[in-house]
C-alpha cells in the first residue's frame, strides 16, 4: 500500500455532468451571481426535497442569517440552538445581536434532546423570556428526532429553522431533512456530500418569505432605474457558475448517499468488534446519509484515546477529526446559558471527549480505506497489548 498518500476527510466528488453544465454557463457568458443555473438549482433542488421554493446563496450560514431576520430576530433576543454543531450554526444569532441558548444532544441520534429542549422552554416561560427561533441542526448525516422536538415548539408557539447543512438527502419518516421547520438550510461547502465549492440553500413552504430572503441577498436592491436602496442588504447570491455545479451535483446525489453508507457498513463491519468502539447509530426514525463515518472509542476499554487515533491516522498522512467541539465549550460561547440531556449528564461533552470522524469521502477506494480500518484496529491493539 502507499503510504504516504494523502486521504482526506471528506472530499469533493465531481463527474461528467458538472464540466458539462460550467462549460455552458461559460458559453452563455453567464458567470456572475445570478443567471439561468441559479433558477434552474433552485427549482430542481426544491423539487428533490419536495418543498415550495429555495434560494441559493453564497453560504449555508447566508441561509441561517437570513431565516433570523425573517422572524425578527433582534438585538437582545434568545435563540435555542444545538450545542453540538459547527460554529456557523451559531454566528448568525451574533450578528443580529442576539443571544444563543445552547442544548444538549440525545444519545439516540447525537442531535437536540427533546428533554433537554423543553427544560430550556420551561425555564424561559417562567421568565417571561421566551426564544425567538430554536435552530435545530441536523449532525453527520442524520435527522434530529423532529416529531417531538417540533411537538415542544408548536406549544410554545416558536418557529423552528432546522440546520440540515450536513444531511441532504436524509429522511425523517420518508420526508426529507430540511423540510420540517419553517425555514430549512443546506449547505454545499467543498466537505459536504454535494459541493458547488462554497455555497447554500434557504428552503421554505413560504414564498413571500424567500422573495424577501432574495431581495436582501441582492443588496436589497429596490426596483428602480437608479441604484436605490431602502434596507440594509448583504452580497449573499450565489453565482451561475456555482450553481451549474451544483446542478450537476444533484443529479447523483442518490448515488453519493449510497456510496457514504456502503463506507459507512464497511467501517462497521470491521472495526465493531475492537472493544470499546462503538459507532454513531441510526436512530430508528430516518435514513442517515452517513456523510461521516462518525463513532466514540472508550479510552478506559480501547486503551487508545480518540485524540490519539487522530493522531496516528495522520502520521500516515489521512485526516481525521474529532467530533465537533461543543458551543457551550468554546471560548466565544462559554457564558451562555446550556441545558444538559439530564441535569448532570452532558451527551455532548462526552462525544467530544470520545467521539472521531474518519475519511468518509463518496470516492474512497478500498486500498486507502483498509489503510484507515488498519491503522485504527492496530492502535488500539498496540495500547491494550501495553
């Protein structure tokens, strides 16, 4: 095997249809934000998770924003939000001056506990301070377990924006991720299971509300002749160029689905029986996409602690991550307020603790992946054997 090639966490997976769809963009000298494509992704990627409409913009965070100041979110405000997730779920609450209340993961799906999640409302109504928005991410691949969590919401009477940047093309009772609250995000960064190289999606049943969405991505631009501006706008839209990628992308989508699972099973196969590793399950509710192949090693059993698998995953040049760092233990967010699973047990700090994330890409060849499965199954041999 060779072993100083490089294996990568999750890379982008381009085919035909992608050069195919940028060359016409070219030919047709649309290569700005805006144009054919831009409409044509839209429509299709709407049509795939079966909602009303989408926006395309420049980022998935770009979705998160502006879902926020479509329901008013100001200076001063709460939002409810996943603690286990990538910062960008949370930036967006900053910009618009508001203030983020962190919740904890279940151990059924690693994402949003309903019990921790309706402390969090119990408390905020015997306040008088009730969330403006709850942002419910969706972790690795996999559905939030949404029936109850919406169930606590609807009583509350607070919209929920559902963060499915990591879980296009799952399913939560047959219906797609990212189609539950009233907006929905996806992202198309270069690491997720589809890519335009950067860029995002804001999904919704309410157009009105996506024309607005449109309006401040475009520099909230009024109709006139004369540039005139009445709102503050941002520079949010993605470009036609993009947009034929992604076009492209989401015709084998399915297939990347597919793919990651079938990485995902094998990873499974061969690695579950080295004690004290256990992988990231498939809540009975959906089908995960397996976007990471994702799992916990208990250092007390394993003998070989998830920092130190990383560790020597890349010194044979493959990348590896932790489990996303939780948003009540970063610096930026460590005064906010953060509600448990259960009073006393924090699912997330404990995924954090054990959790890794191993090369998951849709492409991956078997030679590179038994690199992976070896390298792991050995350090943890080597540290029991000690």
């Amino acid at each position: 095997m060779e072993q100083s090639k490089k294996v990568y966490l999750s890379p982008p997976h381009m085919g035909e249809s992608e050069r195919l769809l940028v060359e016409d963009a070219f030919q047709s000298n649309w290569i700005a934000p805006l144009g054919p494509h831009v409409d044509a992704f839209e429509k299709e990627l709407a049509d795939y998770v079966g909602i009303n409409g989408a926006v395309a913009l420049g980022s998935g965070t770009a979705a998160i924003h502006l879902s926020l100041k479509l329901l008013e979110v100001g200076k001063g405000d709460t939002v409810f939000c996943s603690t286990l997730t990538f910062a960008a779920s949370c930036f967006p609450i900053l910009y618009e001056g508001a203030i983020p209340v962190l919740i904890d993961s279940e151990p059924e799906s690693w994402n949003m506990s309903p019990l921790a999640l309706e402390r969090a409302f119990h408390d905020a109504s015997k306040a008088g301070k009730m969330p403006k928005a709850v942002i419910i991410v969706n972790l690795y691949g996999q559905s939030a377990d949404m029936t109850p969590l919406l169930s606590i919401c609807d009583r509350y009477g607070v919209p929920v924006i559902e963060d499915a940047a990591e879980s296009l093309g799952a399913t939560y009772k047959g219906k797609a991720s990212g189609t539950f609250g009233k907006f929905g995000i996806y992202s198309f960064n270069g690491n997720k299971i589809i890519t335009t190289s950067g860029g995002g999606m804001l999904v919704s049943n309410h157009l009105d509300a996506l024309d607005k969405a449109r309006y401040w991505a475009t520099q909230a631009r009024d109709p006139a002749v004369h540039y005139q501006h009445s709102e503050t706008g941002y520079n949010y839209r993605l470009s036609n160029i993009l947009a034929a990628i992604g076009r492209g992308q989401l015709r084998v989508l399915d297939k990347r689905v597919d793919a990651r699972r079938r990485v995902f099973e094998t990873y499974r196969e061969q690695l579950s029986d080295v004690p004290g590793i256990h992988f990231m399950p498939e809540a009975s509710h959906g089908l995960s996409t397996r976007w990471l192949t994702a799992m916990t090693i208990d250092p007390d059993v394993c003998g070989v602690t998830a920092a130190r698998c990383v560790e020597s995953l890349a010194a044979f040049q493959i990348e590896a991550r932790p489990v996303w760092k939780p948003m009540h233990l970063q610096p930026l967010f460590q005064d906010c307020f953060y509600y448990p699973h259960r009073e006393g047990i924090s699912v997330s700090d404990k995924l954090f603790a054990e959790g890794i994330c191993l090369p998951s890409g849709s492409d991956l060849s078997e030679e590179d992946q038994n690199r992976v499965i070896d390298i792991v199954r050995n350090s943890a041999q080597r540290a029991v054997s000690v």
